[in-house]
C-alpha cells in the first residue's frame, strides 16, 4: 500500500497537501487494529472502565495517555510507537469537531437512502450524509510540482472545502438501482490546466494554451467495502491511496479490480465540444462570384457551455459511462451566447468562394487571385512542400510522441497509420493558413505562430514551448515560400500597363493612369487588406447565422428546463489504447470521435459500444463520414444573379390557346448594412380564339433598380439619382425631391440613430417602344444584318456617353490590333474593328508584350447582347403556339421559356449595381446599366407608319417624355411609401 496521495490531486495548486493527512489516517487504522487487545487490558487493570468499543476507548484515553499504568499497557503489548503516534495527534482526540468518531465506527453503521421524491430525471442526488467526514488540509507543502503527461489531470482542490469522505453513501442516479453502503470519496474545485493539458470541459480550440484557465468542477469516486463491518477508516486509506487517474482508463479498471471502485462521477461547469460540417449551399448563392455547389463542406468544431455530469461505473459487461447535461445550469442560452466556433476551415472555404469573384477575373487581377486563398494556394501551388512538413512532424523523434499521444482526440483512434496522421496534419496545416488572406502581408513569424497555436488547440501537447519552436522551424520555411511567390508576382504586375485600372475598378483608391510601382505596389496591398478584411466580416456574420442556427436545430430555448438530458451512454469493454483514448476524449469534452462512431457505428472498436439512448445527435445530427450534420449558413449577406425563362400554353375545351411567358434576369446584393437589386423582366401573353381565329397579344417590358441602407445619407440619395439626371432619363427636380424627403427623415430621426430607407425605381417601357424593338428585332436575326451591326455600335455609343469606357481607350485599344489583322488596316470605325473581333479576342502585340484591351473587354460582350435580345424578343411575338392549327413550326411551352430565359441572359449583361467590392456600393447607378435604359429610352417614341425603326437610336434623350417612364419611390421601415 502507498502512503502518499496520486499527484494529479492537489490543494491550492500545490502538490501533497492531501498527503499530510495519511499519517493521521494511519494512526487511526492502527487503532482500528490494536483496540481490542489495548481495552482488554485496560479494563483488567481497571474493571469498570468503559472501553467497549474504539471510540469509547479513545474517549477514555482523553488525558490519561501520560498515566503510567496506560503507558505499561502499550509496553506490555509492544505498541509503543502507536503510543507516540496517539500523543502526536494531540488536540484532535478532544476537538468534538474532528472526524476520529466517525472515522473510527464500522462503515455499516452509516445507512444513507434515496429521498422520498427523487429528482427531476436523470439529475444526480444525494441523501442527508450521515457518514460524512470532511478532511480539512493540516498544512501547505509549498515544494509540490505537479508532473504533465499524456494521462494526466489536474485537480486543485480548494483549502478551505478540503477532502469529502463518506461512509454509507448512496450511487447519485438511482435508476442505475446500485446497492447502497458505498465508500465516497469527493472533491469540488478547480479542473486546472498546465502547459500542454487538455482542460475538461475546458477552453479547447481557442488556439492558445492559458496556464492559469480552470473550470469549476466536482470529482466523487465511489469504492465498495470489502468488508462493512470494518471501521470507515480501514476501508477509507487504501482507497484514499489507490484514487485512479480519472483520465486513464486502465488505471481506472486497476482501481475497479483491485481496490473495489464502484464508479466516479464528474460534474463540470465547461464546454464539451462537438464539429459539424458546414456548407455554404442555397442561402448562400454567390453565383455571381462563382457558384459554390452544395456540399462544399468545411469541418467546423464548436463548443457549448453546459454544466456537464459525466459518470462512469463498473458492471459485469464492463465500465458504464453516462454524459449527461444538466437543465437546470442552462437557462438563458436562447440568444446563442456560449456558442463558439473554430472558423479556421469554414475561413478557407470563404475564401476559395470569393475568389472567383467576376472582380477578380480581370487580366492582371487574376494573377494576384490565387494569393487570397493562401491555404489553397498551399495546397495546389506548394503541396509538395506541405507533404514534406506533415511527414517531417510525424517522423520527427521529438514531436511525434506529442502528436501521437493526442490524436486520438481528433481521429478517434490512436492506431491510425502515419499517412492518415500525415493527411490530417497537411490538411489542419492548410486550413490554418488560408484563415487570413492577409497573412501574405503579415510578418511571417506572426503568420507562423498562428499556425502552430491552431495545431496545438487540437493537439494540447504541442502546446509545449520547445515543442512550439520545433514546429516552427518547419512550418515557418513554407509560408515564407508563399511570401516570396507573392512578391514575385506583384513585381512583374507593376510593370505591366492595365494594373491601376482594375485596382480601381474594384474600389482600390488609385488613379486609373498611376504608374509609379510604390503606388502599384500600396494598391495591390491594399486590395488584400480589403479582401481579407471582408472575408473575415463575412465569418463573423456567419457566426451569427451558425449560432441561431444551432440554438433552433438543438433546441437551446432557454427557458425554466429542469432535470438532465442524456447525450451519450456506453460501455468500454476493454482498456486497449484506442478505448483509452476515447475515455480520454470523453473526459476532456471532446466529443467528435464518439460522433464519428454515431454516424458510422461499424467503425467503433471492438472494445466499445453506445447505448441505443444515445443522443448525440442533438449535437451534430448522424450523416455520412466525417460530415456530421450538413449546416447551411444562414448569413445576412448574400449575392444572387438570376437568369430564368418560363412559359406555360393552356388549351380549353372549345380549342382557344393561351399562351404565358415570363423571362427575367435579376442582379441583388443583401449586403451587411446595405442592399441593391436590378432586374429586367419581360412577359408575353397570347390569346387565339378558335371560332373566329382572331386574337390579342401583349408584351411588356420593365426594368427595376433600388438602393435599400441602415445608413442612409443624402450623398447616397443624390448620387443615386443623379446619373439619371445627367443622362437626361428624368427631371433634375425630382432629385431634389428626394433629398427634400430625406431631410424630412433625417430631422426625424433621434441624434446619434442611423436613418434606414430605400429607393425603388422602375422604368416600365411603353406600347410604342416595345413595337419599335420588335421591328428592330425582325431586322437584326443575322450576323450579315446591318441593322445588327447598327444596334450594336448603338449601345457602344451609349456606354461613352455615359462613362463605361473612353474615347480614348478605344483608339488605344484599336491601334493595338489594327496591326495583328490585316484587314483592320484600312478601317477607322471602331465599331466596326470590335464588331468583327466579337468572337476573337486580339491577341499580344508585335513586340510580344502583354496588352489588355480593356475598352473592347468593357463594350464587346454588351454591345452585342443588345441586338441579341432585341432578336429573340420579336421570335417570342412572332411564334405560333402549338395547338393553333400550324402546318409546322409550332413552340412548345418549353420553346418559350428557351426564349424568354436567352433574352432574360442577354439583359444580365446590363444588370450591374455599382459595387466597390462585393457588398459594398458606389453612390451612383452603374454606367453600364445607366447605358441600358439610356438606349431603352431612346426606343421610346412612336414608329410612324414607313418610318425606319432605327431613326431615333443615338439621338439626344427627350428628358420630359422619358421621365415619365420611370416611377420612384421612398420607403421607411414604417410608414407610407413616398412616391418623388
């Protein structure tokens, strides 16, 4: 038997202070042994004296144990050394509040039972504990250290609370129906963590280790009296000195076979943490940016507080466990504080997503685009530099004892090979890097360590400072690889014409002719910055969607819950490493590998089964592999860009046909704080009579636009009626009508509160212009039309007129391929070099240099999508349905939704919002749709009958007649709205 207390327990966050009481603890046993024979001899000596039992016995030795005939009876039966031991116990014999009485009685006399009503379910209770000692600590042993390990656990015990013992104890939960007279041994405390220790139900995944991090905790185990009849004390030591680590299974299962445990119980204020998979999928449609398809899942780890009760108790199958969450500890969650999610997978998806924004797709931008994502960059561009690191780690002599120790917390297995152990590790190392887009303009070692700490959050004992600088030294060389490849790229770019253009055309503040490369080189950091800046607001919005998420897909509803909830219940039939590895998870509230077991119960080891009452589900729902339960995230910020064509024919009985159509094109942007949407739509309906065959058709088409913001200005209202203005489309004095309304909004908004409004417009085009567009259309199907070429320098006028591009870049632009195609050469219309280039984009120059046409990329594609849709428009009126009697030829429902969806695509082209970047927007309408409705007002005015359809493209606007094609108005949250 040993004589000291397991160090994983300590008082104050010293150790061997409980070990201070074994000495007294021992004396007592010795009295338990040696009593009868001293008050036999006792009461020889002396007849009437009461010592017919130990605690009497010690009652009578009170002040007598100088008496020299007390101390000729310790000599007669050889116990001297007891005697001196008793002496030494001094005051304790005569304090009533010492718990020698107790501790001296048979553990039989203790009875506790159950109360009378038991607990809600599942909670834990106890009895009125009349076999309770408290051991209270006699001194503080300031030499204590506390060893770390892989197995170890650090319970600090309060001084003042000291050491619970109880004979006669009852099991807590009483529907497991164990037998009462139980040996409790109990603590409550603090779980602490050192350097390199998981923290139960602690602070894990936060990515930094704090020694001083604990959790208020209570620790019961519960042993069985070999023999009741023996006194408390007898049965109180060998338990005392043989307390298991509660984080080691075997030594747990020793305790269980050798010492008579019965069980533990650890009731912990924490956090378990459980992962998800997390998909960006259809409420998040970025297709504008770049569709990200469903099932583009991110492992996500979150955590949730709880006052958590874990069990464990031997039966004959083997050991029990029971996690449960107390109800009653989890009020007041509704909002969905206590919810914590590690972002670092999820910070890498968003960044792959937005990429691809069409932003980005610009020549010289599309160089820097893979540098955004660093973690995929990694992955694709440096993969065999990430191979060598995770393989390095793995094989090296150091690290990989720290590794192995703790993977099973990740993989649920400790047996797994060195490639999945290495495939984890490139993939975490991968994740880490890509959480900051920023990190490649960041001081590599900051870079660095926020890597080693987001591997050490998952792997505790890499946490170690030596063991940090190890990985380092691995790590650190990668980053600054990417580092460099960066640099590179960006030093080639600033000498490249075109790259201050497209920094500002995405909100970069530079000038659109900068050449100096230091501005460049501020430009491109600049747009970093804004990309990772915006990356990481979009998590952080996410967070808010994931929490709510969570709270209504668990069910956190606050409330006045009560009782216990289970969450997971099984049996470890074995103590191999890998089931030891799972207790361990159990015990530190990781929980992933036991969802890994629920998703997929034939992977369990063979040493461990759940109870079909397991319920982690609530946590994160079963599904295949490691995606748990698939999550979308239900962000406030979202892109959408729709283009879709319908159409239905209904035939009566009497043989009349109608015909619906409907195509629309949609651009909308729900940003944080600010919202735009544009749309075109078009419909057509036909109605053919049978009897007489006589008809009606009708087409109409309308384009809407508003501007919708938490923080509206009149710089923003202004601006975004202002290009209307200046383009003639509406009457300068409805402008100021709208600044005039928003004043009105701004005095009647309190000081220091934003005012939220937005701004519908619509332009609903008028009979005659849609009978013009439809003559324009029957004459501009083909390639070889003039009408089509006509139409389509048309909409290139109007995007110069107002501002897409300039005079003087498309003479650039022109210069640059006149000498590439020969007959080019003798051509000075620009329209007509862009025309015939429409299908092949220029190439380099003669002197082999990089250009970029930039005028041609900006008019070309829309330019020639007006006559497109002007085509496709007329096809739609002139079609004879199906039904209707036609000898061939005839459309199907399916053939009008064609149609409809290709007009619908040619008028995307025009659909733009004006944003800086992203969900950010410039105060005015975007030239290229001011443009659209620009030659949409020209096609309004009436076609006299012999008149040419195209005769009044490219005229001057009539202002008054075009202002009353659109209608705008001025919402409030409440209120009407206000028509301007």
């Amino acid at each position: 038997m040993t004589d000291q207390i397991p160090s994983w327990m300590s008082i104050d966050r010293t150790l061997g202070d409980l070990g201070g009481w074994l000495p007294k603890l021992q004396t007592y046993v010795d009295l338990a042994d040696h009593w009868r024979d001293i008050a036999t001899s006792i009461w020889k000596d002396a007849a009437d004296a009461p010592v017919d039992g130990p605690v009497k016995l010690v009652l009578y030795l009170d002040g007598k144990l100088a008496d020299p005939a007390v101390l000729e009876v310790f000599s007669r039966l050889g116990l001297d050394a007891f005697h001196a031991k008793l002496v030494a116990l001094g005051n304790d014999l005569t304090d009533a509040s010492a718990p020698w009485a107790k501790l001296l009685m048979p553990c039989s006399s203790f009875v506790e039972s159950y109360g009378a009503t038991a607990p809600a379910a599942g909670d834990p209770e106890d009895g009125d504990n009349p076999g309770l000692v408290v051991l209270k600590s006699p001194a503080l042993d300031q030499s204590g250290t506390v060893a770390a390990g892989p197995g170890s656990l650090k319970f600090d015990v309060s001084a003042a609370a000291g050491l619970e013992c109880e004979a006669g104890s009852v099991w807590p939960f009483r529907s497991d129906g164990v037998a009462p007279g139980l040996l409790r041994i109990g603590v409550n405390g603090k779980v602490a963590a050192d350097a390199g220790l998981s923290l139960p139900f602690g602070e894990i995944g936060t990515g930094h280790f704090d020694t001083s991090a604990s959790a208020d905790a209570r620790l019961d185990l519960f042993f069985r009296p070999a023999d009741p009849a023996r006194s408390f004390v007898e049965a109180l030591v060998p338990s005392m000195t043989r307390l298991p680590d509660p984080l080691d299974l075997q030594a747990i299962a020793d305790a269980v076979q050798l010492a008579g445990m019965e069980g533990l119980l650890l009731v912990c204020d924490g956090s378990a943490s459980a992962g998800l998979g997390a998909t960006i999928g259809a409420d998040y449609e970025l297709a504008d940016i770049g569709a990200i398809t469903a099932g583009a899942v991110a492992d996500l780890s979150f955590k949730r507080s709880a006052r958590w009760l874990l069990s464990l108790r031997a039966t004959p199958d083997g050991l029990h466990f029971v996690l449960s969450r107390n109800l009653s500890c989890d009020r007041g969650w509704s909002a969905g504080v206590d919810v914590e999610l590690d972002y670092s997978a999820l910070a890498s998806k968003v960044h792959d997503a937005l990429v691809k924004a069409n932003d980005l797709a610009q020549p010289m931008l599309a160089q820097i685009r893979p540098f955004l994502s660093p973690g995929t960059y990694l992955r694709d561009e440096a993969g065999k530099l990430v191979d060598d690191v995770a393989s390095a780690i793995v094989t090296d002599p150091v690290l990989k004892t720290a590794v192995r120790s703790d993977i099973g917390l990740v993989l649920g297995t400790s047996q797994a090979d060195d490639l999945a152990v290495t495939a984890y590790l490139k993939d975490r190392i991968v994740a880490l890097a890509g959480d900051q887009a920023g990190g490649i303009l960041s001081d590599v070692d900051r870079w660095t360590k926020t890597i080693t700490d987001g591997l050490a959050s998952r792997l505790p004992l890499l946490a170690d400072v030596d063991l940090q600088g190890k990985l380092t030294g691995y790590i650190k060389p990668i980053l600054s690889q990417i580092e460099t490849d960066f640099g590179a790229t960006v030093a080639k770019l600033v000498n490249t014409q075109g790259l201050a253009t497209e920094l500002k055309s995405i909100g970069v503040d530079i000038s659109a002719d900068e050449t100096r490369a230091d501005a460049l080189l501020a430009g491109v950091r600049a747009l970093v910055d804004k990309f990772d800046g915006f990356a990481r607001d979009l998590i952080s919005k996410t967070g808010d969607g994931v929490a709510q998420k969570l709270q209504a897909r668990f069910g956190w509803s606050g409330g006045t819950g009560s009782g216990t909830e289970y969450e997971l219940i099984g049996t470890f039939r074995d103590t191999s490493e890998t089931t030891a590895q799972l207790w361990r998870s159990l015990a530190t509230g990781h929980l992933e590998p036991f969802q890994r077991i629920l998703a997929a119960p034939e992977t369990a080891p063979a040493g461990v089964s759940l109870d079909a009452a397991s319920s982690l589900s609530r946590f994160a729902g079963a599904n295949d592999g490691f995606t748990l339960e698939v999550i979308v995230l239900g962000i406030t910020a979202s892109i959408k860009d729709i283009v879709e064509g319908k159409a239905q024919i209904t035939q009566s009985a009497s043989g009349d046909i109608a015909v619906s159509a409907q195509g629309t094109a949609s651009d909308e942007v729900d940003g944080f704080d600010e919202g735009r949407a544009a749309s075109f739509v078009s419909a057509w309906d036909l109605a053919l009579h049978k009897i007489d065959g006589s008809g009606t058709r009708q087409m109409s088409v309308a384009i809407a636009f508003d501007h919708d913001d938490k923080k509206l200005d009149s710089g923003e209202v202004s601006g975004f009626l202002d290009g209307l203005a200046h383009q003639g489309l509406v009457e300068p004095a409805r402008v100021q009508r709208a600044i005039e309304v928003y004043q009105a909004w701004r005095n009647a908004t309190p000081p220091g509160q934003h005012v939220q409004g937005r701004i519908d417009v619509r332009m609903a085009l008028s009979g005659a212009a849609v009978i013009r567009m439809l003559a324009l259309g029957r004459q501009a199907g083909t390639r070889a039309s003039s009408t089509q070429f006509a139409l389509f320098a048309a909409a290139g006028q109007a995007l110069l007129a107002t501002g897409v591009t300039d005079q003087k870049s498309v003479d650039r632009d022109c210069r640059a391929a006149r000498p590439r195609y020969k007959q080019l050469d003798k051509i000075d219309d620009p329209w007509r070099i862009m025309y015939a280039l429409q299908d092949n984009p220029p190439p380099d120059t003669d002197d082999g240099q990089d250009y970029v046409y930039t005028s041609f990329e900006q008019i070309t594609p829309r330019a020639i999508s007006f006559p497109g849709l002007l085509a496709v428009m007329a096809r739609i009126y002139d079609a004879v349905p199906v039904g209707s009697g036609a000898p061939s030829g005839a459309w199907q429902a399916q053939d009008y939704a064609d149609a409809e969806k290709e007009m619908a695509k040619d008028a995307a082209a025009w659909l733009r919002l004006n944003r800086k970047f992203l969900f950010w927007f410039k105060a005015g309408i975007h030239p290229v749709l001011l443009a659209f409705l620009r030659l949409l007002a020209d096609l309004d005015r009436p076609l006299l009958a012999g008149e040419d359809p195209f005769a009044t493209l490219g005229q001057h606007p009539d202002t008054i007649r075009s202002s009353q094609l659109f209608a705008i108005t001025m919402k409030q949250p409440t209120g009407a709205p206000v028509t301007i």
